[in-house]
C-alpha cells in the first residue's frame, strides 16, 4: 500500500543538508476508520492510543492502534485541521484553518482557551494545517499548509517566536515532533511525500506514499514504527522505521 523509497534531499538551498541518522521505511498494514475526513493524528494523554481531529464533523476522537474508534470529545470546531498534547499540562491542543486560531482543551476535550495565531497568508483555504509541541523547550511547531508554506514556532506567553517559509514540498499537511531526537517529520498531501527534517525543516530524508491526503503523523521511534492518516483514504497507515 505505499512506497518505501528513501531519498536525501535538499531543503531550500538556503540551508546546508545535515549530516545524521538515514532511515528505511516499510510498510505493514493499514485500517479503515469511521471518521469522515481524519485530518490530524496525535498521541492520546496515555500515550498508547491516538487523538484523530474530523475535518468535516470538526470534532476530535480518540482511537487505538488499529483505527477503532474508542471516545468522542464534546469539543465542536470550526475547519480543525492539526492536534497536538502538552502532556505536562494534561492539555490537548486543535489548530483550525479558517480563522487561524489554536484552541486549548482539558484532559476531557472542554475548551479552555483561544489563541490567534497573525500571519499573511493568500488564501483561507491554505492555512493553519499541522502542530505539534517540544515539551523540553515549551514550543508549539505549526505548519501552514501553502501561499506561502511556512514552519511557525510559537509559545504561549510569547506568541510567534519565528517563521521560516518552506520550498521542499508542494504542500504541508502535517507535522510531528520526536522530543529524543529534537525532529520534525512533515507530510505533504499533494507531493505525497514524508520528509524526516531537523528542529528547524532543514530535511535529512524524504520517503513516497503512494496515496493523497496524508494529513496527520505520530513517530514512536523507541518502538520502530510510523503511524499516517490519509483523509481521501480515511485510513490508518502503520509503518516499521528502522536504521540504514
């Protein structure tokens, strides 16, 4: 079901390609889930099942490895896109596209807090699309998903911290950090691509999928696997990741 083709890759011309780790990708099996449009995936508070954020039902739910759904939260969003957790905090967090806006939820998905994130985008439909949070240094990575692509890091307290705009993909739909290894993993809907970059999106290695709309990743390095949801497919894509 998908491609385990492993590629460096430059990221912008701007950066210098790192020096670090090469990985192999395989895949393993796939489940179909009962979730209209799975747009973000994220580890759950117990770090063994999984958040999956609905673009259509704009809702969260929880669900386990094999794509069962087990929970509903009450929470209603509009355009949710991106989840993340600040496990410190028993925090789940929700980017929304149209408005631009992260939405703080409690251990039981109530809403807590709204926070605007300002940047100049060209369109509402290419907006806020992927997050994902360093609890070491407290920083939430957003992705914006295209016009232009950009890696925002932001903190609570003192917003946007930095911006870099993005050219190593034809979109950037989700995003996931590996605290241990200080990394991002990106996925891009429309290249159909996974990319292993640095802290900051310089990219190390690009591996294919061979399907649209992977929009959400979860990275369990310590247990060799990968975890994609494609949101056309509304599947649950599990990989082994190894060492070269």
């Amino acid at each position: 079901m998908a491609c385990n083709k492993d590629q460096a890759l430059p990221d912008d011309g701007k950066d210098k390609d790192p020096v670090g780790d090469k990985y192999k990708m395989e895949f393993i099996e796939s489940f179909l889930l009962d979730i209209a449009e799975p747009s973000g995936l994220s580890w759950a508070l117990n770090h063994k099942d999984f958040i999956v954020v609905d673009d259509r039902t704009n809702q969260a739910y929880i669900i386990d490895k094999k794509g069962k759904q087990l929970s509903q939260f009450p929470y209603v969003g509009d355009d949710t896109e991106g989840v993340t957790i600040d496990e410190l905090n028993s925090s789940i967090w929700i980017a929304e596209e149209a408005e631009s806006k992260l939405k703080e939820l409690d251990a039981n998905g109530v809403e807590l807090n709204s926070y605007k994130i300002e940047i100049n985008r060209g369109s509402k439909k290419k907006g806020l699309e992927g997050l994902t949070y360093d609890s070491k240094k407290q920083i939430f990575y957003i992705l914006n998903e295209g016009e232009p692509g950009l890696l925002i890091k932001w903190q609570v307290n003192s917003g946007i911290i930095s911006q870099k705009q993005l050219q190593f993909a034809q979109d950037y739909s989700g995003i996931f950090f590996d605290n241990a290894e200080q990394s991002l993993w990106i996925v891009s809907d429309q290249s159909q691509k996974l990319f292993y970059c640095d802290e900051n999106a310089v990219v190390k290695q690009s591996f294919d999928l061979d399907y649209g709309k992977a929009e959400g990743i979860v990275v369990d390095l310590p247990n060799k696997r990968i975890y994609i949801v494609s949101d056309s497919e509304r599947r649950l894509y599990i990989y082994k990741i190894t060492l070269l």
